[in-house]
C-alpha cells in the first residue's frame, strides 16, 4: 500500500512501509456522519462505475443499463454480503483514507482499539480480499453474461475489471471530488457481527490476486 502514501503526501523521507503502518490503522480512525461518509463512498463507487463501463464495452447501447445493475450489486456488497473464511463472518467496509492518515469510516462501527487500548486489534490478510473479489467477478460475469457477451471476451473483461479495482484499493491514485475537502484513497476494512472493525495486514495486495481469482471463478462455473 505505499503507492498512496508517496501520492497523497507527496513523497516522504519515511519511505519504509514498516514506518507508515504505525501511523495508519485502529488509533487514527475517524467515525463519519453519513453524510460525509456517503460523499466519500459515492466519489469511490463513481471510480469503479468508470471501471466498470469499460467492462460492459461502452460501444453498446446497453452499457449504461449494464452499469447500472452491476453498480447495484457492487453497493449492496457493502450493505448486505457477507466474506466468511474459517467459519468467521465479515461484511466488507469502506474507508476513505485521508491526508493526514486518519481512516474515515461509519459511525455505527466500534473501534477495538479505542476500547482496550490496541490488545484485541485484529487483521485480514489475502483470504478475504480473495472472497470478496470473487464476489465481485460474479457480479460482472453474471451481468455481461445476462447481456449475451459472450464467453471468452466475459471471461477477460472480468479480468481487466476485477485488477483495476483491486488497484484502486492498492492506492496507485489519489481520488477527489468537488463535493469533497480531501483528496483519499480507498480501503477495504470489514466488520464482525458485533460491528467491530477488522483491519487489512500490511502485506495485503489486492492486485496480485485478482487475475487468479477470476480464472478460478471462469474455469468452475463457465468449463463445468
């Protein structure tokens, strides 16, 4: 995730990943009002709407209805999915990492951190980006699919989408918008069943998994 801290900081003498993950995580979380945290969440979500138009092949006249269904799924994967690894339930959270290193997340989710002092923090790691990037392959495959792409050009658009998104994540660009005070990069955060925040391991990138896991889902549910 270095990328996002040379980018939004502008370069740093702290150039070690090892020296940012102390000031990035649970202590400089900030809880968002919805509606400061629905700007944020809209300037992301029109990102991957872009992302997703290429996807659709934008030479059709049916693009824009096919975005417009993908991006309903892609929100709801925000407000109703769960990521279950290793019998554990998640629903994924979206945070708007700020300038100053704090994460802005919703309100309603309970910071660890903040309760105990740091002792109960805990992390996600590549297992989880994987499920809920499959997720999202789904999403896209089952909508071109609907709309008669066919087979080997569906299996490449989800491809080249399902990357770009993950690299989103892995903060190779700064957002903005106009409605918004700050430039931001996403993260993915997910949430227990108690509302609780769980956090990315340092290690994780999202790219270096997203062609793999489109393949896995193409080759069981499109070669079966």
């Amino acid at each position: 995730m270095f990328g996002v801290f040379h980018r939004l900081f502008g370069g740093s003498e702290r150039s070690r990943l090892g020296e940012f993950t102390g000031d990035i995580g649970p202590s400089n979380t900030n809880l968002a009002t919805s509606q400061d945290y629905e700007t944020y969440f809209d300037a992301f979500v029109s990102s991957v709407s872009a992302i997703l138009y290429e996807a659709s092949g934008r030479e059709s006249g049916n693009a824009p209805k096919i975005v417009d269904l993908m991006i309903t799924s892609f929100r709801a994967l925000y407000s109703a999915h769960n990521i279950t690894t290793n019998e554990r339930s998640y629903r994924p959270v979206f945070g708007a990492l700020l300038p100053d290193l704090s994460v802005l997340v919703p309100g309603r989710y309970l910071n660890q951190n903040q309760k105990d002092g740091g002792s109960s923090v805990r992390y996600f790691s590549d297992e989880e980006v994987m499920e809920f990037q499959y997720a999202l392959t789904a999403i896209i495959a089952r909508e071109l699919a609907g709309a008669g792409v066919p087979e080997k050009k569906n299996w490449s658009r989800c491809g080249d989408a399902v990357f770009d998104i993950a690299m989103l994540f892995d903060s190779q660009n700064e957002m903005s918008s106009p409605a918004l005070p700050n430039a931001f990069a996403p993260m993915m955060l997910l949430a227990d069943e108690q509302n609780e925040l769980v956090w990315p391991d340092e290690f994780v990138e999202h790219h270096e998994h997203a062609f793999g896991v489109v393949d896995d889902f193409f080759e069981r549910f499109f070669e079966a």
